[in-house]
C-alpha cells in the first residue's frame, strides 16, 4: 500500500489479526486433512481431497491479493474543477492534504484517503477500495464454500465422536476438544459469513459502498446503479473468465479509476418514440435558450447542474465536467439540460 502518511498503531495491530485469521484457517485446515487423507486410496475422497484444495488454494490467493493489493490512491494532482459544487470542494482531507474524489474516504486505521473506499477490513489489515474489492468479494465466495464443504464432509465424522462420547460418558480428551471446536468454529464462520456476503453481493451489484449505506446524510446519496451487469463489470472486470479468479490482467481491471464516477442515465434514448424526442429536445432547446437569455441579462453569474442534481452557482468563466459530457449528445448522465438523439 502506498503510504501518504504515517503509519497507525491500528494498522500495525492490524497484522496480529491477519495471523489470527491464518491459524483459524489453518486449524480448519489440519482437522479437514487429518480425517480425509488417510483415506485417500478411495479415488472419490482423492477427488474431493483435489476439489477442496483447488477452491482452498484460489480463497489463500484471494486471501493474499485482498491484504496486498493497494485499494486505490488519490492522484497527485487531483483536484476540483472551477464551477464544482461546494459540495465537492469540502471534501477536502486534513490529514492527507487532497482534494477527495467523489465516493473516496479517509481511513483511519490505514491513515490516507481510499478510492471508492468500501469499509476498512481488520481480517485483511486493508481497506477494502477501487482495486481490490473484487479480490475481497471473491475471498468471502470461497470462504463460503470452503466452510461449507468442511461442515459437510466433517459432520460424519463428529457425529460418530460425539456418540462415542455419549456413550462412554467420558470427557473428550485434548484432540477430541480441538476437534470439536474447530467444526463449531467453522459451523459458526460458515453462517457469519454467509450472511456478510449476501451483504456484499447486494452492495456490489446495486454499486453502492457499506460507508454510502451508512451515510444517512442526503449529500452522499448519488445513485451510481448502472444496472446488475455494469455493477458486476465495474467491479470484475469485462472478461467472464476471469471474474472467478483472482487475477486482473487488462481485460480483468475493474472499470474506471476509481477518481471520476458518473451516474445511469435514467432512460434508454431508443425507448422513446421519435415524435415525443423531438417534442423533449425542442422543450431543451427553449429552456436553453432562456437560460441564455438570463445568462445575458446577469452577464456575471450562469448555472449548471452539479452531480447531486442541484444547482450551484458558477462564475461565467467555470469549467464543468458533467456539462462538457453531455453537451449535444447524451453522456453519461441524463439531466433535463441534455438533447437527446438516438444511438447511431
Ligand atoms: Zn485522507
Ligand atoms: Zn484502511
């Protein structure tokens, strides 16, 4: 991760849970592997032992990718554009000295601002961002399955221990204990975590973040819902072979840079009747018109639609992203100042 600022305390703390983490898994592990490899000369449990190890080896990957790969740094030189909202030139971070693009929040555990910061994940000592959010998505998908699995394959097994126990009304001795606690350990991750991915899934394929969920404030409420493909796209890349794997390449990258984000247009131009378009563009070109009319008669001070929907004053002499988008042709974003004209 590139450091902006100085390291934390919680960050450095942050490893003792990373090996935490490793010695649960690792425990699952060696109790799955104690049970299953003696059997091996059974060509289905050698099947079942080469599947486990094939999803355990991509959830350590995803593991390692997730609390490696640097969730997204501001740009040096980002700033904000003159005639951007006050909104907008608030979001400025006294600790890491930047300007914060849109969806991008400080972390106090990491000490620098994260790009489409999602939360800050103690089990991975990283934030969950732009980069390697798709990496944390698949790392809770195999977690699922791999605690699933063992939950499976294992209640055999523990069931035949715990008759045993049952029956000799003997307390269980030191490796019957470990046993023991590790399934309901892994029983217990198994629903944690199932619910959480549900959690995440849902956040990923709507493109909202846990921090704009939480957020009850009505500022950071942009819809960026582009619909279940473009939100799964953003995210894992375009290339279906690879959303499963925790690999990016170029076709694998999620989509954007995690600094500039638009927003759905909320109507797809070729479902409205050509009559109505004309009817919508000339109702545009006459609002147009007197806004310039207006524009003329103020001569110091224009208008424009910001990102949030409202309106902000700008100086005649602004610059505005979305405005230069979507002038004369549809962009990204659909507002009311905006011609319309059918895909070519
Ligand atoms: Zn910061
Ligand atoms: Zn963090």
């Amino acid at each position: 991760m590139v450091r902006t600022s100085p390291l934390t305390f919680r960050k450095v703390l942050g490893n003792f849970f990373v090996v935490f983490a490793l010695t649960v898994i690792g425990s699952i592990y060696t109790s799955l592997f104690k049970v299953y490899w003696p059997l091996k000369s059974d060509p289905k449990i050698m099947a079942f032992i080469i599947t486990f190890h094939i999803f355990f080896l991509l959830m350590m990957l995803c593991f390692f990718k997730a609390m490696l790969t640097d969730p997204g740094v501001v740009p040096p030189l980002w700033g904000f554009y003159m005639g951007d909202s006050e909104t907008k030139r608030r979001r400025y971070c006294l600790m890491c000295h930047v300007f914060k693009p849109e969806r991008c929040h400080h972390c106090s555990a990491c000490n620098r601002c994260v790009l489409n910061m999602d939360h800050h994940c103690p089990w991975i000592n990283n934030c969950v961002g732009f980069y390697n959010r798709k990496y944390f998505l698949l790392l809770l998908f195999y977690v699922n399955i791999n605690t699933y699995t063992v939950a499976l394959f294992l209640f055999p097994q523990i069931s035949n221990e715990l008759c045993l126990l049952y029956q000799t009304k003997h307390m269980p001795n030191s490796s019957q204990t470990l046993f023991l606690g590790t399934y309901t350990l892994n029983c217990m991750l198994s629903m944690t975590l199932t619910i959480f991915f549900k959690f995440h899934l849902k956040l990923a394929l709507s493109n909202s973040t846990t921090i704009e969920t939480m957020d009850k404030k009505a500022v950071s409420k942009v819809n960026y819902n582009k619909g279940v493909n473009k939100n799964w796209e953003q995210i894992f890349g375009k290339n279906p072979w690879l959303w499963f794997l925790p690999l990016t390449g170029d076709s694998g990258k999620p989509i954007g840079d995690g600094v500039v984000w638009t927003v759905p247009i909320n109507i797809e131009i070729d479902d409205i009747p050509e009559d109505e378009l004309e009817k919508r563009n000339s109702s545009v070109m006459n609002d147009m018109n007197k806004k310039k009319d207006e524009e003329s008669k103020s001569k110091e001070i224009s208008t424009a639609p910001d990102s949030l929907g409202s309106r902000t004053e700008y100086t005649r002499n602004f610059y505005h992203p979305e405005v230069k988008q979507n002038s004369g042709r549809i962009g990204e974003k659909f507002t009311d100042d905006v011609l319309l004209s059918p895909e070519p």
